[in-house]
C-alpha cells in the first residue's frame, strides 16, 4: 500500500536504510561507505533547506554532483558518492512508495567514472623512503618492513594494520589476511627480503605473544590507518618524494607482478577481488610499457 509523499525526512531514512543494509548482511566497511556519503548528502540538503527525502528534486541532485566537483574531487570520488545516492533512491521508492512522488533519480545521468589506470607509487621513490629509515632504531627498522610489506602483498591499509604476529609465517612467507573487503579471508605472501625486515623488526619488539598485533607504534599500541598514511607522509617528505597514498603500495604491485608475468587469476586471488575488472585497468598501462619499450627499441624502425 503507497505511503503519503510526507514526513519522510531525510536523517530518518538514511537511518532505515543503513538498517536495511545491514539486515542484508553487508560488510561492516560497505555500511560504513554508505553512512560516509549519505551523512555528506544530508549536509547538502540542509545547508538548502531541504528537509524532506520527497523535497530533492533532480536539480538538487545535479548540484549535489557539480558541489563535489569543485570541491577537488575526481572523477572517482564523485562517482563513489553517486553509487549510494542512487541506491538509497531506488531503495526508497521500493520501501515506502509515496503517493504521488516520482524518484528524481532517474532523471540525473550518473557522472563518468574515472576507469583510466592509476600507475602507483614509483619504485624508486619508495627506495628513497627506505633509505631514510635507520635500521639501527625501532621506529627505523619498523617502517622499512612497513613499506617492503606494503608493496610485496598489495594489502589495504585496513587488512595491514589489523594483521597480527600469528597470522604470518616467517618460514614460507605466507599472511593470513583474516578480514578483508566483503569480510573476505585470504592469504597473500611475503619474500625473502620483506620476511628477513620483519624478522629484524621483532626482534627489535622483543614480543613474545603471537596474538599482539603485527604493526605497532612506540608507545606498542595497534597502528592505526590514519598512523601508517601519517609514517608514509613523513618519509616521503625526508626523502623529498611525492607523497604517495597506501592504497598506491596496492596498485604498484598489481603493476609490477603483471610486469613480470604474473597469471591475472593468480593476482587477482591475492589481491582479494572477485573479478578480473579491476586488474584488467592495468593491463591497459602493461600495454603502454610495450608500446613505448617497441618505440625505443622496434627492429625495423632501429636497424642501421
């Protein structure tokens, strides 16, 4: 039975929504996201006075976008505020459908998605960052483990600073990833030159209890996402490099494993996906290398 187009208001029914996803199960992070941009969406209509979900027109919406735009963000991350607009609207008019109400949704051409491949973090600024680090110190030694571990596993920041000492194995280099996205366990491994750093950073830790968490400050509390981008901002500016985010120690290795001949399904089980979509981006950039390595070095056009 359709519900009158009124008292809908928007903090409510962002509220039932997130219920809603929940009840379905989803990912603590995915419920989150969702939460994240919702809450800017409110914040949008209220500073106009819109109060209720029946209020937002299309045109709201389209200003919505173009506000993200001019605030610098690309076109990923208006696209990443798009996707739950969208389905808090469809979900909406599904859940309650309001009398004489049209979901404006439908009227508002969804922004381009950036799918052009991010290259990464190049190696030779991350050995840059390394070289500042003084094994000889705690804090050293740590974050050269920290970045040789970031870019062997592709890891998110996440999955990383909620590894504990149990779940490697020094031996074979295998981690045991135990929640990644979509609450996804897996294993990723770790080589010879990252296991001998970490090894040297624990001895440097002296702990002895395999359930303490991995990745830990001076203080030997748990190293928190916001501390790893803050140690990656501060050896990038001692080495007067471009400050790099986590996430391009991930898509470096995506690179660099395809580069040197990795199977895509093989990368694609370590990196967590449940596709090939994602990595398929950056076959687009392996392209590139051959293109550019045929240009400087293609028989016929170098033959003298």
């Amino acid at each position: 039975m359709k519900q009158r187009s009124e008292n809908h208001q928007i903090s409510d029914v962002i509220r039932d929504f997130l219920i809603d996803r929940r009840a379905r199960q989803l990912s603590r992070r995915t419920i989150e996201n969702y939460g994240e941009k919702l809450q800017r969406f409110r914040e949008f209509a209220r500073d106009r006075r819109i109060r209720s979900f029946e209020e937002v027109t299309a045109n709201d919406i389209r200003s919505f976008i173009v506000m993200l735009e001019e605030e610098g963000h690309n076109k990923g991350g208006v696209h990443s505020f798009w996707r739950p607009l969208k389905t808090i609207f469809l979900w909406f008019e599904n859940e309650f459908e309001p009398d004489d109400w049209k979901n404006p949704i439908r009227k508002v051409v969804a922004p381009k998605a950036n799918t052009d491949p991010i290259p990464g973090v190049p190696m030779s600024d991350v050995l840059r960052m390394i070289d500042t680090c003084d094994p000889r110190t705690f804090t050293g030694m740590r974050d050269i483990a920290i970045f040789r571990t970031l870019l062997d596993t592709g890891v998110r920041r996440s999955e990383f600073c909620n590894m504990r000492i149990m779940d490697i194995n020094l031996d074979t280099g295998e981690i045991h990833v135990p929640v990644g996205k979509g609450d996804k366990a897996r294993a990723v491994v770790v080589g010879p030159t990252a296991r001998r750093d970490i090894n040297r950073y624990l001895r440097k830790r002296q702990s002895k209890d395999p359930r303490d968490w991995l990745w830990v400050t001076k203080g030997n509390t748990q190293l928190q996402p916001m501390g790893l981008r803050e140690i990656i901002r501060r050896r990038a500016k001692m080495a007067n490099v471009a400050c790099p985010s986590p996430h391009d120690s991930r898509r470096t290795f995506a690179l660099e494993c395809l580069r040197n001949g990795m199977d895509i399904i093989q990368l694609r089980r370590l990196m967590g996906h449940t596709s090939t979509k994602v990595l398929e981006r950056y076959l687009a950039l392996q392209t590139e290398d051959l293109l550019e390595a045929h240009e400087k070095c293609g028989p016929v056009d170098h033959y003298k």
